[in-house]
C-alpha cells in the first residue's frame, strides 16, 4: 500500500511530458507592435492541429498571460530595418516599468516589419536586455519573406513557432536541448533553419512543424528554481547558452520515444525502476551522442601592450576546420550567436567567467556561413562590456580565452589562454580622456559601457556629447582616439527616435573627418573597418573602400597594399631584438645598424625559409602617413639584412604602423618604444626575441598633433 501511494501521489520531480506538468510560474507578456505590423495569431489552426502559445507553454507548467499593450508605435519605413540598438531604443521608451499583476515575471515582446543583425544579414529573432528584464522580438514579414512562395499555408504555425522559440530563449531554454521525438521532427528548441532547406530566395519546409516543447525543457521548467528560469536583474535567464555549428544535426541525435507522461504511466516508471525491470525513460536518447573529437582549432590574439582603463578592447579570434565536413561559422565567431564562448579571469584565479552578450542574434540560414574542411576564417571580437558591465573593471592582468562548442554533446575547441593587462591613465591627458567613462565614484559608468557597445546609437544627444568633447580635445590619447569608433558609428547610422519612428541623415563628411584624423590599436581598427563594410548600399562607396581587412588591421598590409600575413602565421616566430627609430626616422642609426648585422650573421647559419620584416611607429600623426613610414622602416631594416648576406628574395615587408604599440600611454618613452621593426622568421637558430635596441635620439618635445603630418 505505501509502495501505490509513493508510486502515485508523491511529487513529480521527473515529469517530462505535458500530461503530468504542474503550474509553476505564471509569465506576463507585455507586447507591443510598430506601425502597420500586426502581432501574429497566438492561436493557430491548421488542417493537422490546433495550438496555441498558452498551451505551448502550459505543457511545461508555464501559465502565460499575454497583454497588447501599444500597437501602432509610430516608424517611418525610411529609417530602414531595425537592428539590436533600434530594438532598446523603442523598448527603453515604450516598456511599462511595473510587472503585469499577478505574475511572477514580465517579459517584453516588440513586433517589427524587418530585423536584421549589425551586418545586415536578415534575422528571424533577436534577444536583448532591457534594465533588468530581457525582451525579444519578432520579425513575421521576414518569416513570410521567406516562406510565402513555398509554403503559404505554414506562414503563421512558422511565425508562431518563431515567436515561441525565442520566448523559449528567454526563459533560459537553448538550441541543445530540442530534441527529435518518434515520428522524426524536431521540437520547438531547435532553431526554425533545422526543418527547412533554401531554394534560392525562398525556403521549403522538411517536416510539418512540431510545435510542442522538449521533454528536457518540460523536465526543466518543472524542476528548476525561478531564478533560473524567470528573467530579472537578480535571476540568471542565459547562463551558459550554448550553440553549435552543429545543433541541427545534434538534435536529430536524440532520439527521445514519449509516452502520456500520466500519473499511471509514472507510477509504472516507478515501480517498475523499484523492482529492477529495464525500461526506456522518457527523454532518454535511445542512442546516446557518439563520442567526437573538436572539430575545429581555435586561435585568440590580442596586444602584448597593457591596454588604458576603459579602452574598448577587441581580440582577434581565429577559426581552423580541422574535420571532415562544413562548419557554419564564418562571421559567427562573435559570442551573440552562442557558438563561441569568450571567457575571462584576473591573473592567479582559478575560475573562469564567461562574457555574456547583451544581445543574441539568430541567423535565418547556414548557406553563406559554411567553412570548409582544412579553411580558416576570422573575426574581430569587442570584449570590453558585456551584460555583466565591464569585462576589465580596474586595472590588473586578467587572462582571456575562446571556447567554440562544436557539438551538443560538450565536445569543443578551447583556446590557449591570452594574457591581457589593463593599466591606469599614465597622464593628465589620458586620465582626461578617460573622464566621461567613469561614474561619481571614479569606476567605469555601466550606461556609458552600453552606450559604447551599441556605438553610440541609444540614448539621445546629450548622452554623446561628452565622448565627443573627450574625442575631439584628446584624440591623440589611446582612448580618445578609439571613442571615434563610436563616433562614426553614430554618424553612419543616427539613433532612432523611437517617439517619431525617424531617423536622421547620416552625416558622411563628419564620418570621412573622422576616418582621416584616426588611427588606433588592431583590434579597433578592425571594428572600424567591419563598421564601414556593413550595409554597403547606405554607405558611399568612397568610404567603404577606406576599410581594410580585419587581417591587414592585425597583419599589415604589404609593399602593395594588400594584408600580410606576420603575426597571424603560427610558423612565423620572433627572432632577435626590436629594432627602434628616432623621431620621424627611417635610416638606421648605428647601434641599431651593428645590432641589423648580427642578427643577419647569426641568421645565414641556418638558412631561414621565410623573414618578414614588420615596421610600426608611434601615435603621431595621421594613420596613412605613419603606415608608410613603417613600411619604410621596414624596407630599410630588409636593405641592411641583404647587404649583410642574405636573400632578398626570401625577405618580405609589412607595415603596421600604429596599430600594434608596445606602450598605448600618451608619453615620450611611450611613444619611443612604438617606433620599431620586428623580425619574423621562419626556420632558422633560436634567438632571444626579448631585448630592444634604441639609438640615442634627440629630445623631442611630445605635443597634441593638430593636422600635421604623421611620425
């Protein structure tokens, strides 16, 4: 008799299925839509079924209570496509501030005519946080984009699964937990890309859409404490979320078989588990997920100079396909696609912290992002601010690494640990540049923090006005001079007015100013030139050719203009001392002529395959003329290697200019130490790569540039 009653009455911690979820929570839903877009329909028909969000939901022990709040928000279709910064400028104006009554947490849902990512890529959803509770939103004219030719008659079962697969992200439920039940579809979890293929511009289905949750995400929502799935400030909705180049795949390899989840069919499970009767639990893989091996090889690259306090630093993160078959990855190496995990600590601790995005993005397909077997590819990643503030929030070492999840089953590719340090203002001009970055207590500003991940397009004027003051008085500082990134962020693409639904004419002649009068570090250089590739038909085509690649700002670029390839190489290994320059200098001076010359003998003894002679100069001037004057260095280090014997044909050259400074500070010695060449070889003796030789210079006084030439 006890046995029956523990079989039957006692509480269900394992329920996996709709028959046997309790309510646990009840979520409001605030909607809003903007101009003529309408919100889809909550309750679909079809000639197969009928289902609603509340029953979706329900199914999971989730009670949903959905308010239309403002549709009709006023947007000009001239403003263009809406991106994450448009998103939290209408959520920030319109969102009501109170919970809805009665529920124990409120999420924010804006409808909008077309989304797309930074790039301009189309998206089906985006999430984003708002102050303290995470909002959403849903594109259905892109879904119907898509799908109208095709399958016009799944248009809104497609919109609702979209708009219930990003709720689903919300309430800290991921693409690895769908799932692939008996009948061979894949549940709501799994991104709308996985049961359709393109054709062309438009898209077919490859199974009826299943709109029903996972057995895991049903498992979780009865199980898990509210703080873990309910968004807040004090909760932790998106802790650890985890995509994979190949989810779609690692879905179908869960197999789950289901049966009515009824109290008679636990208590069987119970018993039967009791007396040691063999049977398949529910949500049990009927094959678990072979063991596999990473994938892919992942490289992470960063300044060996410590970088200011408040400084929007960016690392380079290399991607290598390393198996047998494509990887979606291209230009899905930034963390918001949650493919790619950048995690961080200070120097001496044990535990790592992840950087959690303030926006994911989901991309609509896998076509254009493949990377081949035995290809690499690329991105320049910002790592500065995330949705837990800043990243390096005082001075210190602090180590960073990337961890690319290329399967559902934990299996990945782990970086080597990079060192980063984070240094103080080292003068007057530089603690002023840094100024409008901090809060009344002198710690760097969480607002201004957001404000420069969104490039300067939320807010409102006076919210920029103090980074354009900081740019234009003290551009000639490390962190002045990388506020123009966000300054030509805003001039390219003016903030919404999310009142009026216009936005202004971008201002390309203040965005040319900009671009002339700034040079910064690598890793901003190359935002900036991503910043001007975005969009290239609202861009004028003069400024769009001003971007560079993202190797050539970390590489260089070559006698012809085109990227080198330097630092990036992993055969290539720095050989003897830096070699450094006076003041606007390209001769050899003779320590460093005598120090040329040993280096060259100690070199022709074991013949090298490769030398790449790199040149940088100082912060100085205009970036055009200090890239050519590194190449110059270069090209004078390389004139005195072959007059001591070795190959020319076997030397190449490369310019940096500043973009890769050993001291970012704004000081004489600083400056001294950027103007230098470095020698990379290939093959060849062991040579202490640490010291650096310096010829005596005359003194020369350290002065904000106005216009003049660059040194």
């Amino acid at each position: 008799m006890l046995l029956a009653l523990w079989a039957f009455f006692w509480p269900v911690a394992d329920c996996d299925q709709p028959g046997c979820a309790k309510r646990r929570f009840t979520v409001g839903l605030e909607i809003d839509a903007l101009g003529p877009v309408q919100p889809i329909e909550f309750d679909v028909s079809t000639d197969a079924e009928s289902v609603s969000l509340q029953s979706i939901l329900k199914g999971g022990g989730i009670e949903l209570v959905p308010v239309i709040d403002e549709l009709g928000l006023a947007y000009d279709p001239a403003s263009g496509p809406l991106d994450a910064a448009d998103l939290f400028q209408f959520v920030s104006a319109w969102r009501n501030r109170g919970p809805i009554e009665g529920t124990d947490a409120t999420l924010y849902a804006l409808f909008v005519d077309a989304l797309i990512a930074d790039n301009g890529d189309n998206l089906f959803g985006i999430m984003f946080d708002v102050a303290d509770r995470e909002g959403f939103a849903v594109a259905p004219r892109t879904t119907e984009r898509f799908f109208a030719e095709q399958e016009p008659s799944f248009i809104a079962t497609l919109q609702l699964r979209t708009f219930a697969h990003e709720l689903l992200h919300a309430l800290n439920r991921h693409h690895f937990d769908a799932a692939q039940l008996g009948d061979g579809r894949l549940t709501l979890e799994a991104p709308t890309r996985c049961i359709a293929e393109a054709q062309g511009r438009q898209w077919r289905l490859t199974e009826t859409p299943l709109m029903a949750l996972s057995p895991n995400t049903i498992r979780f929502f009865q199980s898990a404490a509210a703080r873990d799935v309910l968004p807040g400030r004090e909760n932790s909705p998106f802790t650890n979320r985890r995509a994979s180049p190949t989810e779609c795949d690692d879905a179908r390899t869960h197999v789950v078989k289901t049966d009515e989840g009824t109290r008679w069919s636990i208590a069987m499970r119970r018993l039967r588990a009791l007396i040691g009767i063999s049977m398949a639990q529910a949500a049990e893989a009927e094959e678990e997920p072979k063991e596999s091996t990473a994938a892919a090889t992942i490289t992470l690259q960063a300044q060996r100079a410590a970088y200011p306090l408040g400084y929007p630093i960016a690392v380079r993160v290399i991607a290598r396909n390393t198996g047998d078959a494509p990887l979606p990855v291209v230009e899905r190496l930034n963390p918001r696609y949650g493919m790619l995990q950048i995690e961080y600590r200070t120097a001496g601790s044990d535990d790592w912290q992840t950087l959690q995005p303030i926006a994911w993005l989901e991309p609509t397909s896998d076509e254009d992002a493949q990377l081949e077997p035995g290809a690499q590819t690329e991105e320049t990643v910002p790592v500065y601010f995330g949705e837990d503030g800043w990243t390096f929030a005082e001075p210190g070492d602090y180590e960073i690494r990337a961890r690319l999840q290329t399967n559902a089953s934990g299996s990945g590719a782990i970086s080597e640990p990079v060192k980063i340090a984070i240094a103080s203002p080292a003068t007057p001009d530089d603690q002023a540049a840094l100024q409008p970055l901090v809060d009344a207590q002198g710690k760097l500003d969480r607002d201004i923090g957001r404000l420069l991940y969104f490039g300067g397009r939320i807010g409102d004027q006076d919210d920029i006005a103090p980074l354009e003051q900081a740019a234009e008085r003290y551009g000639h500082t490390a962190v002045g001079a990388a506020l123009r990134l966000t300054l030509l962020s805003h001039r390219l693409r003016k903030p919404i007015d999310p009142k009026t639904g216009r936005r202004p004419l971008p201002n390309f002649e203040e965005a040319r100013e900009l671009l002339e009068d700034t040079c910064t570090d690598s890793g901003v250089a190359a935002m900036t030139s991503y910043l001007l590739r975005q969009r290239p038909d609202t861009i004028p085509s003069s400024l769009v050719k001003r971007s560079a690649s993202d190797a050539a700002a970390w590489d260089g670029v070559n006698r012809k203009g085109a990227a080198a390839l330097t630092y990036a190489d992993e055969t290539l290994q720095r050989r003897g001392p830096s070699l450094h320059f006076c003041f606007n200098e390209d001769s050899l001076r003779k320590p460093v002529a005598t120090a040329t010359a040993n280096l060259a003998r100690q070199l022709r003894r074991n013949r090298p395959e490769r030398i790449v002679v790199v040149g940088h100069s100082d912060a100085v001037g205009t970036c055009r003329y200090n890239d050519s004057l590194a190449l110059r260095r270069a090209q004078a280090v390389k004139d005195a290697l072959v007059r001591s014997g070795l190959r020319a044909n076997t030397i190449d050259i490369a310019s940096l200019g500043e973009r890769r400074p050993l001291d970012f500070s704004w000081t004489s010695s600083a400056q001294n130490r950027n103007r230098r060449v470095e020698i990379l070889v290939r093959g060849g003796p062991e040579i202490e790569a640490v010291a650096e030789v310096a010829p005596r210079c005359p003194a020369t006084p350290l002065k904000p540039p106005a216009s003049s030439a660059g040194r």
